[in-house]
C-alpha cells in the first residue's frame, strides 16, 4: 500500500515506527504534514509534526503546529511542552503558562509523565545539546 492508501491513522503508526527506527526528521516532516492535511483535528499528528520541525530547527513552522495541536487539545502536555520548546527558540514571551499546564497533567497522570520523560530523553539523545530542552526537563522535574 501506498501512503496515500493508508488512511490518515495507519499513515500515523507507519510514521512512528519510522521515526523510532531513527528516520530523520526532515523525512518523516512530509509524511505529518499530510497527516494533519487528511485529519486536522488530529492532535497527535500536529504534536509529532511540531516536534520533527523542532528537531530540525525549523522552530516557527514548530510554533505554528504546537500552537494548532493546542488549539485542537489544550489538554496534551506534549503539546504545551512543544509550544513552550519553540516559543523559546524564536524568543517569544509567555512560556510560563503552558509549562505550568504541562506540570499539573503530568502531575495529574502517571502515564503522560512518563511518556514526556521518554520524549525529553528521546530529543536529547538526538540533539544532545539542545538547551531549550534540557531547561524545559529541569522545570517539569527538578524543580
């Protein structure tokens, strides 16, 4: 099949799988994109798309998907934790309260505390002196 056979949540978990097989991020860039063409109110695929963008350095396209995946979900930490993340690389004001959002939900669910912390090693293990993100850690769990 190809990706335009697959519907947009098949073409999700084959983008993931990707991505955690270590495809880099400018590939797999165009494979969200049409995700969140197809499904738009799909939070998940704005989350991910807005992460590959961060990875890649590409931190106002982040901004403009974080900003869409909390528009969809305000209640994903990842969300609020990618807004913050590319907020701080273009130098954008208001930080605090979307890392404040994201410590009560992971405060509030074991399992999504888990997932970011994951996710932070995971950006870091793939961008290992990526400061914004080792602030971003410190916030969410050493403070």
């Amino acid at each position: 099949m190809t990706e335009t056979e697959l519907s947009p949540e098949e073409l999700y978990q084959e983008g993931i799988k990707r991505y955690q097989e270590g495809e880099s991020p400018e590939t797999l860039i165009p494979v969200f994109k049409q995700i969140t063409s197809r499904a738009p109110k799909t939070s998940s695929a704005w989350i991910s798309l807005s992460w590959l963008y961060l990875l890649a350095d590409k931190p106002k396209l982040a901004y403009d998907a974080a900003k869409t995946a909390i528009k969809v979900n305000p209640n994903d930490p990842q969300g609020q934790i990618n807004l913050s993340l590319a907020m701080l690389a273009v130098g954008q004001k208001g930080v605090r309260p979307h890392i404040e959002k994201a410590g009560y939900l992971i405060l509030a669910d074991k399992d999504w505390a888990s997932e970011v912390q994951t996710n932070i090693e995971d950006g870091l293990q793939r961008k290992p002196d990526w400061k914004d993100l080792i602030r971003v850690k410190k916030w969410l769990f050493e403070e």
